[in-house]
C-alpha cells in the first residue's frame, strides 16, 4: 500500500491512500467521519493494524470517495511526528563529508549506530526551501527513512520488524558552513534545523521486503538538480543494519507509531562528497529524490 496525506483546495489534511493516479480518502473508507483521520500518524495512533483494517474496509465494499491524484496537494505523510531521528548508517557518506570538512570519522561511529532528533520543519512535496540566513552552501542529503507503526521499548534486533510500518523519501536538508562550525560531519547541530523534506507517501514494509538482506534494504536512490543527475547510489551498502539502530533507538526509550527515522545519507547523497565537482544549490533550484519502490520527493529553493 502507499498511504499518503492531502489537502483539496480548502479540505484537509486528510489521511489518504495512492491507487494508480487516484487519492482515496481514508476517512470516508473507515467510517470515521464524526473524527476524520488528519494523516497517517493519526491512523498508525488509532488502529493497531491499519493495513488490515483498509484491506477488510475495500473487500468489504466500503463506501469510497476519491480524487485525482493531479488535483490534490500532497503534505508530509506524518505531520507532526512524536520524533524525528535521524541516523547514520553508510561509511561512504560519512567518510565522504569529514574530508570535506577538514575532519575525519571518529571511532565512536564504528562503535555504535549514531543518532540524532529534530521533530520540527517537515515539508512535503513540492514544497518551496528557505536557506539559512546568509547561507552559500546549502545541501540536499538523500536518504531513505522508516515509520514505526508499533510501540516499543528495548526492543531487541530479532523483533525489529514487528515495529515497523513503512517507509519513505527523506531529504535532510543541510547548510555546509554552519555544520564545519560546529562538530564537523556528524549532523547534530544547527545545519539542519531548518527544514526536511518527507514524502511523497508511505510505502508498507510489506512491499519492499523482497529487497530485505541480512537487516538491510538495497534500494536504488537518484537525485537530479534541475533535471541533471548528481546522486547514483542505494541503500544497501549501510555499514550498521536497521535492526542494529532500532536496537540502540529504542535501548531505554520508547518509539511509538507514527515517528520518522532517517537511516543516514548514501554514499554519494549530497553535493558535499564531490570534492567541489558541483556547486552548491542556487536559489531557485529543483531537487528530486527518487527512491527505487516508493517515487520521487520533489522540492525547490526559495528564489
């Protein structure tokens, strides 16, 4: 399934659901109209097994209400996540952006999965990004991201698939000279408080399993700057596995449904890993994510 969050000019957010080139509206489907479903966070909160749940409902003949997917615009699926971490996972990418910056990985990222959260500032398709005040170097970063769909609590990486619901296109937007600034390459710092990117839907897990691999998921990402290619890469070179990070995640707190976790960009996922190849992004640009098995996440610079 590919469940998505929407407006229609002045109605919404609504949870949704993609078939073919149609939005189906999530609320009329599930007979919640006294309290409509605003996004999917809402519906992973409210059904504990909300891809049954849609699946009896289309079966069943449920009444169903929908739009062309042309004519509605397309939100963050998850509006307002409980958490968003962030991780890094690939070895290239992280080797890739110390050089640039004048540093190298530290041991502590061969010890354990490194994370880091920022829940404000999603944006969704096609939405327009405003740099950093004063900002010359600002980066897309590349990277696929989950969305845990059960609650849990030390969860060991044997179990970790029984908490995830999907996942979906995440752009970690960067701003290279305030990350030198502070402690290097490792992201946890004011060069990405600004703005991420999320969308343009949830694919469930169960779709992508068949590119499952020892804790991995080998996934081919691209990304375009203004219709010219400037990312090749995939997901299945991380260096830490997803249960792995889940493990730590969750190692004495608790994920629940609905929260976002970037896996960490692609080797090759930003601009700053072409040792000064490409330029930095100019007001006005297009950025497209494109992720193999979900679609593309298309935003702009602010002119």
């Amino acid at each position: 399934m590919e469940l998505l969050t929407y407006q229609y000019k002045f109605f919404g957010p609504r949870a949704g659901m993609k078939l073919d080139d149609e939005v189906l509206d999530l609320t009329v489907l599930l007979n919640c109209r006294s309290s409509p479903i605003s996004d999917i966070g809402a519906l992973l909160r409210r059904f504990d097994a909300p891809v049954a749940a849609i699946q009896a409902a289309l079966d069943s003949g449920a009444k169903q209400d929908t739009l062309p997917l042309c004519e509605v615009s397309l939100c963050p699926p998850i509006l307002h996540p409980a958490s968003l971490r962030d991780s890094s996972l690939f070895e290239a990418h992280s080797n890739g952006t110390s050089k640039s910056n004048g540093h190298t990985t530290p041991p502590i990222w061969y010890e354990r999965p490194i994370y880091y959260e920022n829940p404000n500032g999603l944006t969704g398709p096609e939405a327009v990004i405003s740099r950093k005040a004063g900002s010359v170097t600002l980066d897309y970063e590349a990277e696929l991201a989950l969305v845990v769909g059960k609650s849990g609590r030390n969860v060991t990486a044997e179990h970790t698939l029984e908490h995830l619901f999907g996942v979906t296109v995440y752009n970690d937007w960067t701003d290279r000279a305030a990350g030198g600034q502070e402690v290097g390459f490792l992201g946890m710092h004011k060069s990405k408080d600004f703005a991420a990117g999320l969308g343009p839907w949830i694919v469930t897990m169960d779709e992508v399993m068949d590119r499952w691999n020892d804790g991995r998921l080998d996934l081919k990402v691209d990304v375009f700057v203004n219709g010219k290619q400037t990312t090749d890469s995939s997901t299945g070179t991380m260096y830490w596995t997803i249960p792995q990070l889940f493990e730590v995640i969750t190692q004495d707190c608790t994920a629940v449904p609905g929260d976002v976790i970037g896996l960490g960009t692609v080797g090759g996922g930003c601009l700053a890993e072409r040792g000064g190849t490409l330029p930095y992004l100019a007001d006005g640009d297009t950025v497209e994510i494109r992720i193999e098995r979900i679609g593309t996440l298309r935003q702009y610079v602010k002119r």
